[in-house]
C-alpha cells in the first residue's frame, strides 16, 4: 500500500529524526510514504476568525496536489500538520460559501476529497494493533512508557476525529502492541506551552514541569510524543525544571517513531538520539534496548 | 447600543455563542495559560458580553493564548474560546491598538515572513529575523544556539519549488 506523504517543515530540519524512523518503520511494515512531489508550509496554525482565509490557502493547495496525483489519502506524522490539514479539510467539505472564496483565491478545484490520516491512524486502522505486535522483533518488556498527546492531535475533537477527549487510548494500544506498559498519565493531554517558549520561557518551563513530573510520578521511564514542538519543550526544558526544583528526575523524551523503530529491530545507533538533550540511551542499554 | 455592536461582532466572526455563558469557570480551570493571563478566560467572555472593547483589545490575555481548545471542549454552552481570542486579536491589530504583547506579534510575523521567502519554515532565519524585530539578544537566542549545536536546525533553508506561486497569494492578499 502506498500513501502521500506530507512531511511538513519541521520533520526536515528540527523533527529530521520523527520523519527517518517514520519512514524505515514503515517500509519494514510493508507500507510505503510517497512524498509530495513539491509542498509548501501548512500555514502551522488554523485560522478561527470566520472571514479569513488566507491561512487555508496553504494546507488546500497540499490537499489539492495531493488529488491531482490521484491521491485519496494524505498522511502526516507531525500533529500540527494533522491539525491544519484536517480542519482545512473539514472546511472544504462542509462549508460552501469559503470553500468558493478559498478555491477561487488560488485558483484550484477541490472539495475536500482526500482524506488526512494521522501515521498513528495508519498503524491502527490500516495495519491494525494485533498485526502489528506480530511484526515486533524486540518486544520492549519492562519499559514504562507515558503516551504524552498534547493538544492537536486530539482537539477539537468534532473535526479532528481521532480518538475521545478526556481520556484517549490510541497511543497506549499502540504502546501495548510493542510489548511496553502504558502508564496512567493524567497529564496526557495538557498543554505543554507550545510556542509560547519563544517569548516566556517559563511559562514553557512551568507546563512542561507539571506534565513530566506527572509522568514521573506515575512510573514512567520516558515520554512519547508526536509533535516537534512538544518534544522540543518537554526535552529542552529540563535543565531549566531542575534548576528551580533539584529533586526534579529528568525523563527522555522520544519520537512515537523512535520506540516504533527499536521495537521493530533498528538499532538505537541509527536513531539519531544524540539530538535528545536527556538522553535516553542509558535508560534504553538497562532495559536491554540498545 | 455599542456594548450589544461588540458582541454581536464578535459572535458573528468568531461564531460562538458567547451570550450564553453562564460563568461556570470550566474553562479557567482547564486552562494552562490561566494563571498568567490578566484576565482569565471566563472574564474575556464576560468582557465580551458587556462590552468592553478597549480592555480587551489591550489585554495580555488574547496574546497569551496559545489555541489549545481544551475550554472549548469541556464548555456545556458549546462555547470554543479560542476563536473569540482570535477575533480579539486581530481586531487588535486592524484598529491599530498596541498590542500588550509585542513580542508575539513579532514572532507570528517572522513566521509568515519565512514562508513568503522560502515557501516553508525554516528555523534558523525565522529565529533570526524574530531578534532583529525584537532587538532582544539574549533570552532564547540560547534556544536557537543550543538546537545549532546539537544538529536539529540545518544552516541553510530548503526552498519550495513553485516560490513564484506562493509570492503571488501574498500578494494578492495584500499581507
């Protein structure tokens, strides 16, 4: 099986190790990201005022590229992507009045034909959970892992559709699929700062705090997570949580790619985890991992 | 009569019911940003209601949302609040108040800015062009010093293909 790919601005430079793993992970699962031939940025936030539609010229000319390819599909790893293509998406569909303006603006015809699908959607629906855990080659026995969703890949929920609001299986099933313990984690779907990092840090600083020393707390040996913009926050404030409170256990944070990648026999070597400020190699060698 | 103007203007662009709000507060209580905000979310909807533009236009509040729309979720009147804050915002910037939080504007700017260059984000010069608008140096130039250094950031930006296209919808939205 062969989807368009979207891969998104950040998995070619910040998240390069989401989009690698993602990738040869899927390859080894017997499906196949094709790439956009040429993409643009996805405007990385939804526009909510209702007569503004600039910000939707973007993410529509991706979904229109991704039909005229013949595409009925278009799969995304980063959540901020999901998020703005899938809502832009919801747009065109539903809403006639500025799917005209939209698609009169830049000149192209679409009706909301192709289906966003996040990666993780992928591994649930297409490939499914049970068949998953059969392609497992290093289950990851003993490993406690805190599914860490955020905000955009969840919310809002009418028009993003992936799972419920308030308490969320998908990533746990898919963490359970490869052999680790999901933790109980009510942090899972807090707010970690998201940009807000740019200009008060300790606003950053704070939510990350509360939501890793919840994980912590609850066991967790590390953190995943499927946006370049939490895994940022969540690793590199870390220092900055210790230094205002030393009792403060650092966490890993990893790529949902990354676990999927060791448990299907890659090798912790390849995956880029010097890029990780904690780094999780440790852990991963006393777990028998890496 | 200008108090019911600003509500109905708001509810029309941002098409939430905020007359319905009752103050039950769900939505300051989920709120991570609450605690920083001068106004929390259940008063900018009480503010709306009543009218009261100037503050809200020059609140810290609108700028310090980051549109995780987890009031929006739990709200029992269906009201999302993340939609109301960008209604505030922009007409913040149409109607030429200052905005209480610069920097984030600045920072949204060098964003657009990027991908009218390059048609994609690229980090590095967005991070850039952020500090020359804010002549602020120090602070997170350690975030982008740091991301340099462990390799996550490439030194130069990798182009969309079809750049003349994205160069004519900016100009033909006149941003």
């Amino acid at each position: 099986m062969k989807y368009p790919y979207f891969p998104g601005c950040t998995l070619y430079t910040k998240a390069k190790k989401l989009d690698d793993a993602g990738r040869e992970c899927s390859r080894r699962l017997g499906f196949e990201l094709d790439e956009l031939p040429d993409w643009t940025c996805c405007g990385a936030t939804f526009p909510l005022v209702n007569d503004y539609h600039i910000a939707m010229s973007g993410p529509t000319r991706i979904l229109a590229d991704t039909k005229d390819q013949g595409g009925s599909q278009l799969v995304t790893l980063c959540s901020v992507c999901f998020n703005v293509l899938k809502r832009t998406n919801v747009v065109m569909r539903t809403d006639e009045e500025r799917r005209q303006k939209i698609t009169d603006f830049i000149e192209r015809d679409y009706h909301g034909e192709v289906e966003v699908l996040h990666y993780l959607q992928v591994l649930r629906d297409e490939i499914g959970f049970e068949q998953l855990r059969e392609k497992v080659v290093k289950p990851l026995t003993d490993l406690k892992v805190a599914c860490y969703y955020g905000c955009l890949l969840l919310r809002p929920v009418k028009e993003i559709g992936l799972d419920v609001m308030e308490n969320p299986t998908i990533f746990e099933d898919f963490v359970r699929a490869l052999g680790a313990e999901p933790v109980d984690f009510p942090y899972k779907i807090e707010c970690c700062g998201a940009f807000q990092v740019v200009h008060s840090m300790e606003t950053a600083t704070r939510c990350s705090r509360d939501i890793l020393a919840n994980a912590r707390l609850n066991g967790a040996d590390l953190v995943i997570t499927t946006c370049p913009l939490c895994h940022f926050n969540l690793d590199d404030r870390q220092p900055e949580i210790r230094k205002g409170d030393p009792r403060f256990q650092t966490v890993p944070v990893l790529y949902f790619t990354q676990l999927l990648a060791l448990a299907l026999g890659l090798d912790a070597a390849e995956l880029g985890f010097e890029r990780n400020l904690i780094d999780p190699l440790p852990l991963l060698r006393e777990k028998g991992l890496a | 009569m200008a108090q019911q103007n600003f509500l109905a203007e708001v509810m029309a662009a941002s098409g939430q019911p905020i007359n319905l709000c009752y103050q039950c507060r769900k939505c300051t209580l989920g709120c991570p940003m609450a605690e920083e905000f001068d106004f929390p979310p259940n008063m900018v909807m009480r503010m709306v209601q009543l009218g009261m533009k100037d503050e809200l236009l020059r609140s810290k509040a609108i700028w310090m949302c980051v549109s995780c729309e987890t009031c929006g979720t739990r709200c029992p009147n269906g009201i999302k609040t993340a939609p109301v804050m960008d209604v505030l915002r922009e007409a913040c910037l149409r109607e030429g108040v200052t905005p209480a939080d610069p920097v984030t504007v600045d920072f949204h700017r060098s964003f657009t800015d990027s991908i009218r260059k390059f048609g994609r984000v690229h980090e590095a010069t967005m991070l850039l062009s952020y500090k020359l608008k804010t002549k602020n140096f120090t602070g997170d130039l350690d975030v982008g010093l740091k991301l340099f250094l462990r390799g996550k950031i490439p030194l130069l930006p990798k182009k969309a293909k079809n750049l003349n296209k994205i160069k004519d919808i900016f100009k033909k939205s006149d941003l």
